[in-house]
C-alpha cells in the first residue's frame, strides 16, 4: 500500500464502487499508437484497481469491460478484446487467488467465444471459497438487455402460474437479474471525459453516487482512485428523503 495514503474513513467507504473505464483508444491515439496498446495499458490498471479496492477494503467492485455494444467496433479491435480477455482471465488467477478475490460476471455470457467462456468457469470455480473483494466484470453487458431478458424470464414464470402478475414489485425484478446477490453500486465512476452512462447498470444504479473524470483509464491510477472515494465520503446521500 502507498505510503503516504491518507487513511479512508472505513464508516464512509461505498460497499459496492462500479466503474466504466473508458478512454483506451483516445489515450493510445494521443500517443499516436494504435488502440490495442491503450487497451494493454488499460489492463495494468485494472490489475491495480483490484488490488487496491481489496486493500481498501471495498466489498464488490464491478468493472465494464466490454458492452453488448462493442460487438459493432471494428472486427480485429473486437477479437483483439476478446483475446485479451481469454488471456486475462488465465493469468491473472493466480495473483486473485492469493489476493483472496472472489469472481462473478454479469451479462449474456452465452454469446462470448467459448474460450472466454471456459476462462470465466474455470476463475469462477477456483476461486469460489475466496472471501474478500468480489470482483464482477461485466461482459457483453448491457443495461437495457438485462431488463429485457428480466422481462422473458418473469413472463415465463408467469406463463407456467408460478409468478402472478399482480405480486411483481421491485423485489421480483430484482431476483431476475443476472446476479440479484449483488448490492446495488454506491458509486459510480466513469473515466474518459464523456459524461453518460452508456447502457450499464441501468437499474441498479437508480441510486448510485456518480464520478466523472476527464482521466482516460490509462491514467486513472491508485491515488485517483482514491480521490473518488474521498469524494464519496463528502457525498450526502438522501435517496428522495429530507435531510435528518
Ligand atoms: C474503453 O476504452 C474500453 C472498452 C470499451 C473495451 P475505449 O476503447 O472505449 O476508448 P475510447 O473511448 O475510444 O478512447
Ligand atoms: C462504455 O464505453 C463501455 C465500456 C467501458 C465497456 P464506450 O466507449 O463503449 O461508450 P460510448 O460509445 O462512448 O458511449
Ligand atoms: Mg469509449
């Protein structure tokens, strides 16, 4: 851990931080080099904002990692992602593992090659009896995608008279969702200047503090990772109420 680190108020710490890390492409080209290069560097940080979220002592952090979007990018940037994906999810284990890093995913895992799909099994189970930070990547992700196939399977349920349509509340949707054991996000930051949500956590998020910074994900290192926490902890959160 840094050093000179001032020390988090553990009380005013968000239990769940998500983060869209944008801004890979954009610091590569400002570099004049080509986008995969951003997106390696991307990964040193996201091996650094792991451990740092676990030192910290952050309970979930969910990183976007790629959007059901991203499949229209050009074809070789896509296969370039998904390697680098299948590679991750390979050599990074280890380092989770000893870190005591618990793994889950969110998204329509189903449609990913079947290698990555093997990565994420083979992460899943090895590090299942793990028992700090939970690390969610969200794969082939999108916000809109998970309410509609919340839609399918409530309807199916309905079809069959296990769930009747008059008792949906919030609680129901709720269960539906691609992991309903995960707390919804406290915090949500976003790199790479754009001031948007681009289709994640649409749900979950309702209530979430947000965090935006000019930083591209290249550059978003331990201490600004720490920043947005410092600023979490001024945040007053209300959710609709008056103030006490
Ligand atoms: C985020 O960086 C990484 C992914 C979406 C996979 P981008 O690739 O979106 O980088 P910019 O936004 O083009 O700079
Ligand atoms: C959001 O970034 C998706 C991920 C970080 C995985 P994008 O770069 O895809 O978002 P837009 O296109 O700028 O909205
Ligand atoms: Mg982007």
């Amino acid at each position: 851990m840094a050093a000179k680190e001032k020390k988090l108020d553990p009380s005013r710490l968000p239990r769940h931080v998500a983060i869209i890390l944008d801004g890979n492409g954009r610091w590569a080209r400002r570099r004049m080099l080509p986008r995969v290069v951003g997106h390696r560097e991307g990964v040193n940080r996201v091996r650094e904002i792991v451990r740092a979220a676990g030192e910290i002592g952050i309970g979930y952090l969910t990183l976007y990692t790629f959007s059901a979007e991203n499949w229209d990018r050009p074809q070789e940037e896509v296969a370039h992602l998904m390697q680098m994906l299948e590679r991750l999810l390979e050599d990074e284990l280890e380092e989770l593992d000893k870190n005591n890093v618990r793994f889950e995913v969110i998204g329509r895992i189903t449609q990913l090659p079947s290698k990555v799909q093997e990565g994420i099994k083979r992460m899943q189970e090895h590090l299942s009896s793990n028992s700090g930070l939970v690390l969610v990547l969200a794969l082939n992700y999108g916000g809109r995608q998970e309410i509609v196939d919340m839609a399918t399977r409530i309807a199916e349920e309905a079809k069959i008279g296990r769930i009747n349509p008059a008792d949906i509340n919030e609680d129901t949707l709720r269960i539906f969702q691609y992991r309903p054991d995960l707390p919804y996000p406290d915090l949500l930051i976003r790199t790479g200047a754009e001031k948007r949500i681009s289709n994640f956590l649409l749900w979950q998020a309702a209530y979430s503090e947000l965090y935006f910074t000019d930083l591209m994900w290249p550059d978003f290192k331990r201490r600004e990772f720490v920043k947005a926490l410092e600023d979490f902890a001024q945040r007053e959160r209300r959710f609709g109420k008056v103030r006490e």
